[in-house]
C-alpha cells in the first residue's frame, strides 16, 4: 500500500513538472512557421560575420532577459528612459539590432507568429554553436511581455555580487548552485570593459587594494590592461586564453586565480560551488566526470523557462521594440 502511494505520488510529481516544462515546446513553430530556426541563425550567422562580438552578447542578451519578469523580451523595449533595457544593472548587454533583424525577416514570412523572447533564446544558442559550443533543442511557444520597467532590474546578478548574494539571486530563480556555476561560464566567450574592474583592481573591500583572489601572476597584466585612473572603455577578454571559444577553461582560470571578474572568482569561496567546479577536472573527469557541454546545456535550457508567458499571458509584438 505504501509503495503504491509512493509510486502515485512520483507520478505525480512527474507530471506536475511535465506541465510547467510543457509550457514550451522544441519545434513549436514547425507548422505555423517552419524555417523559423533557420531564418534566425542566418541572421546571427551573417551578424557574428560582421563581429566577433556578436555571439557573447546575444548569450548576455538572453541572460539579462530571463532574470527581469522571465524569458518574455521585456529587455528589447525601448519606450523612454524608464525602459528596461536602461537598467544600470544591464551595462553592457546589446544585440537588439540583430533582434530586430530576424524579427523583420520572420515578419516578412510568417507575420505575426514567432515571438521576440523565442527569437533571444534562439539566437542565444545559435550564438553557442558559433563560438564552438554545443548544439542543442530551444523549447518555444513563449509570448512576450507587456510590461517593460528599469525598477524591475535592480535584483540582476552583479559582478560584485558575493558568492551568498549571486546564491540567493538564482534561487529565487529556481536555479541552483551548479546553475549558477555552469550559467557564469557563459563568461568563456566575451570581452568586459576595464569600468568593471576598477574595484577588484584597486578598491576592494575590505582594506582597499587588489582582490587577494587574483594570483601574482595574473595582477600586473590586469593591472597593465586596467590602470588606475585609466580609460574605462577598454576591455579585455572574461576568459583569459580562450575569449573566443566556448569551452570550460574558464573555470580552470577560476580554480587558478586568473578568473577576470570579480563574480566569477567568487565561484571558489563557496564550497558548494567550488565543488561543481572542481567536478570537471578530477583525474578520472575525461571518463567518468560530468560533461560541461552537456550540464550547461541543461542549464540554460533550464533558465529560459524562467517566468515564461504562455498563450493570452502575452503577446507577439509586430516589432521587439515596442508593445502592440
């Protein structure tokens, strides 16, 4: 009797995530619109020819979408100095331009059909697969937003975030600590400007100075890219080594001090985390150990599931920049 109730209630449980999973679809515009997937990585295809700087940024642009009100575009209106996207917790992200690009070419062919937060989550993986890293199904079938704030950004995970604090942000996301270590790995691909480095450089807290988590060896080439009272427009590659291939050597550079941002190193003051980290290099991980290409997959696919709408939840905007 109490393995039957067990069973019942694993079914259950089965089928409550099914549901909530189930929200979006892998193939879902297969009918309504079929070359939908393809006209977007064309798109970012022909963009990311254009810049390399074109597949980190549309991977930050589907970050930064899903963790103010969830996966629903609400980060590409633009309708004011109160628009999202003006967030100071959103510096640096961009790839609206190729955004809009895909969604007037599936206008043009299927008006009305795919959503603006599909289109980010799909050129988010396209950007992936062209900077190296795995292929993978984008569930779709999400509507977008109608609301669009700069007050509804001010809780997006910071690069001075301590490793608590980058915790608790993405648990109220649903997402836990291997998320959070897998999801910051995005990092491997990209360049930062210096403006972000100038307090792990030279004021870190407490006792001023230089975050004791740089190694020696790393300092002074930080330091000579960065100098104080330097330009802050200059940047500099996140993943020291390999800024252009996306791969795990980014956390090797964690676990060796050459993590460039500040949140990324926090990575290793955690034992939880450190642990996720350390997971990908045991002398047996070649074999045994877990896949990063397979785990990051599960996570973002993980993360774009966040707060998605879904059917008369929202809409499907005629353009990414404005409501209906």
């Amino acid at each position: 009797m109490g393995f039957a109730f067990l069973f019942q209630l694993l079914l259950l449980s089965a089928f409550s995530i099914g549901v909530s999973k189930g929200q979006l679809s892998v193939g879902f515009y297969a009918n309504t619109c079929p070359n939908a997937e393809s006209i977007v990585s064309s798109v970012v295809r022909n963009a990311a020819q254009s810049s390399s700087n074109i597949p980190p940024v549309l991977l930050m642009l589907h970050f930064h979408d899903c963790f103010v009100e969830g996966c629903d575009g609400s980060i590409l209106i633009e309708n004011g100095p109160n628009a999202e996207r003006h967030a100071f917790g959103h510096q640096g992200v961009g790839g609206f331009e190729v955004i809009e690009q895909a969604k007037a070419q599936l206008e043009a062919t299927c008006p009305g059909v795919v959503s603006c937060a599909d289109i980010v989550a799909l050129a988010a993986r396209d950007a992936i697969v062209l900077a190296n890293g795995p292929s993978y199904d984008v569930p779709t079938g999400r509507r977008d937003g109608r609301v669009s704030d700069v007050s509804l950004a001010a809780n997006v995970p910071d690069v001075s975030d301590s490793i608590q604090l980058l915790k608790d942000k993405f648990r109220q996301k649903g997402l836990s600590e291997k998320d959070l270590v897998l999801l910051n790995s995005a990092h491997t691909i990209g360049t930062t400007a210096c403006f972000f480095m100038t307090k792990r450089l030279y004021n870190f807290s407490p006792g001023g100075g230089s975050d004791p988590a740089i190694s020696p060896d790393f300092l002074p080439e930080l330091k000579s890219v960065c100098p104080q009272n330097g330009d802050d427009n200059v940047r500099l590659p996140m993943d020291r080594g390999s800024e252009k291939s996306f791969d795990k050597l980014i956390m090797e550079n964690v676990r060796n001090g050459f993590a460039v941002l500040e949140s990324d190193a926090r990575l290793y003051d955690d034992d939880t985390t450190m642990m996720v980290v350390d997971s990908y290099f045991g002398f047996l991980s070649p074999i045994f150990g877990p896949s990063f290409e397979e785990d990051f997959v599960d996570s973002i696919v993980k993360m774009g599931q966040i707060g998605v709408k879904t059917g008369s939840k929202g809409e499907t905007r005629r353009v990414c920049t404005a409501f209906n």
